[in-house]
C-alpha cells in the first residue's frame, strides 16, 4: 500500500528556528515531508510521526486538531539522545469528507507501518483516535493489550455516537473483538462513576488510581511493558503544568511523570504504536503543553533507543527462572528475571483448549515487588487477574 496518499506536506515556514537547526537537533535529524521534499523513503525508518488534524469528535475541547505543527515546532528545536535512531515524519493525514475516512486513513497507515516494524507516533487531535489506532491491528490477527493514560475511562453512555469521551465502549463492542486487555494509568475518582468501576472489575481490566501511580511510579513499568498500544491523554496533566486542554483539571500528574511514563513505554519492546491527544494550542499559555508533549515524545525515543529486546517470549536462556509455591502448594508461580535488564516477568498457567490466539498473554511483566510478595505466600493482584482472564 502507498500510504503517501493520505498525508499532506508540513509546512515549516512558521516554525522557531526552521532555517537554523544545529546538526545535532532533532529538526536537522529528521526525515520531514516537508513543502519542498519528497515523501520520506521508510528504508530502515523505525519510528514515524503522524500528525491528525481532526477533532470533529472532540467533546468541548474543538482546536485541538491544529495541534500537530505546534507539537513539532517544539520537537524539532530538541537535542538528538547519546544514541541514534533513524525517524521520519510523514506530516499530516488529510482530513476525510466524513470523520471515518479520517478513521479509515489513520488505521490503514498505522496498520502499514506496524507490519513494517515502524513505531507509529501519533499526534492529535482529539482522543477519539485511539479507536482507529486500536483498528489498525485487526489485520494482524492477534489480540492486544492497550493501556490509556488519562483520568477518565472514556465510556460514554449507552447509545452515543463514537466521541474522545466514549471510544472505549466503542472498543470493547467492537466486533470481531481482538482486545485483550484494557488498562487506565492515573483515573481520578470523582470523574469516574462506581459502575464503570465494577465493569472494569467484572472484565478483569486493570485499572490504577492517580494517587496510587503518583506513590509507586515504578510500578507503572510493567504495566507500560505488557502494551500493543498506548493512548496519553494531556488531560491526565495537572493544569499547572498542561494548560493546553480545556478539559484540564488543577490535579493530574506533573509533567516530569508524564515524561517518566512515556520512556517506560519506549522501553517496551511489545510496544508499538503510541498516540498523544487533547493538546489543544488556544489554552495552551505561552505553548507550554507543545513544549511538555515535545519532551515527551523525546523521551519516548530515549527510551526506545534503549530497548533490551529481552522479551522472554520463545528464548529464555537469558532468564534466571524462579519457582515460588504458595498457599501450601496450591498455586506454583514461575518468575523470569532478565539478566540483561533486571526486569521480570511471571507465567500464568495456560489452560488446556484455550485459543492460539490468546497464548502470548500467559507472560505477564510484573516486578520484583511481585516476586516478593509471592515469597511471603501471599498471590500477586497482577498474577491473579491475569489468572481470572485466562481462566
């Protein structure tokens, strides 16, 4: 598929410093379709920025969809990491007549580049996206895992129409359903009704309170690690420190978290696509929120930059293996710590007649807090609600 039919050329005339780049910024680093250049060869390309300037689905938050360029502006002006990875921007899907030719555009090429072991990063827009993102593995024929980090759960109610406030339920209904597991990083209670919370209990999805991430950031890690995809909504933000979202609250998660969140999802080597929503430039003072999405996105290609690729997957001879029996030996728990990156994993016991399709999720990321609480016979929550899904 030539997916340079869905992307319009950036224009960088506007841009900071657009003709002055030092040699080791990122602007200077970059592939850009540019006005003037071609559209860039995706030869050994391993990471590709997609800008999406729709937000007719955005709910009280319209602009957010110029926010692309001003994302980029503040990106481009940023120092290349201690290591190089070869990146390309592909500039802006055009806006479809309809909003599910924006859809259609926007999962057919992340679809492309997935199967070519291209990273997409996408730029909005309004989150709403995500449900194309999410689209764009049917193809695939696996089922994935997609953590959001926001502080809502984006339901919506019954019967509205696909909106950046209920896509999820849209996922979930979605049909052939190839989700296996959905989970909220940083919600914050008095946005979210109790019966939302019992549906995310009731289908065994994971979901993290704001406080609790704040208190243990590292636990964050493995939740980040077990992700196809990953949908960042600048809501999540506190307003000091994100401005630009006119759905922004006073509390939120201070942007050097943020950033600490995104690298873990660099890091990941299951990961592979992620997308950034909501900024919207007309609230955004002084583009304070460009800048902070700019270095977030610098710290997801930090991050990807130090990938292990220590997966224990097939291979787990670089593994130390543990075996942990608790609960007088009802229940046997076996732990692979990486020697290479001192992350862990735990295995799940794979039910007999379960579906092929489902056998790359009895590997569960978990943390050595997890291996010690087995330790103290006690079960793991992330083990045991892995155990109920699969079971």
């Amino acid at each position: 598929m030539d997916i340079e039919i869905y992307f319009k050329p950036i224009d960088t005339g506007n841009f900071d410093k657009a003709d002055d780049y030092l040699p080791s910024q990122l602007g200077n680093i970059i592939s850009v379709y540019g006005p003037d250049g071609a559209f860039p060869d995706l030869d050994k390309v391993q990471l590709a920025i997609i800008g999406v300037n729709e937000d007719r689905n955005a709910v009280d938050n319209k602009g957010c969809a110029e926010a692309p360029d001003y994302v980029r502006n503040k990106l481009y002006q940023l120092f290349q990491g201690t290591k190089k990875t070869k990146i390309a921007d592909l500039g802006n899907i055009a806006n479809g007549d309809a909003i599910k030719d924006t859809y259609f555009a926007l999962s057919s090429v992340i679809g492309e580049l997935v199967k070519k072991n291209i990273v997409p990063i996408i730029i909005g827009g309004s989150q709403d996206l995500t449900y194309a993102n999410y689209c764009a593995y049917q193809d695939l024929e696996q089922t994935i895992n997609m953590v959001v980090v926001g502080p809502t759960f984006d339901l919506g109610e019954a019967g509205h129409d696909l909106s950046s406030q209920s896509y999820l339920s849209k996922i979930i209904l979605h049909q052939p359903n190839f989700l296996y597991n959905y989970s909220n990083i940083g919600y914050q209670s008095y946005f979210v009704d109790q019966n939302a919370l019992e549906l995310m209990n009731k289908l065994y999805f994971d979901v993290y309170r704001l406080g609790f991430v704040q208190h243990n950031i590292q636990e964050v890690e493995p939740i980040v690690r077990n992700a196809d995809l990953l949908s960042f909504d600048m809501g999540a933000i506190r307003q000091s420190d994100a401005p630009g979202n006119k759905n922004t609250s006073p509390n939120g998660f201070y942007g050097e978290e943020a950033c600490q969140i995104v690298r873990y999802a660099g890091l990941s080597d299951k990961l592979t696509s992620i997308g950034f929503y909501e900024l919207n430039p007309e609230f955004d003072n002084f583009h304070q929120t460009s800048h902070l999405v700019a270095q977030m996105i610098w710290y997801f290609i930090d991050g990807f930059n130090h990938r292990k690729k220590d997966y224990p997957v097939g291979d787990k001879s670089k593994c130390t293996k543990y075996h942990v029996a608790i609960q007088d030996n009802k229940h046997e728990i076996v732990f692979y710590k990486s020697r290479k990156s001192d992350r862990w994993w735990m295995s799940i016991p794979y039910p007999e007649g379960m579906e092929l399709k489902f056998k790359r999720h009895h590997l569960v990321p978990c943390s050595y807090g997890d291996y010690e609480k087995a330790c103290k016979d006690d079960l793991p929550e992330r083990w045991l609600l892995a155990y109920q899904k699969l079971t």
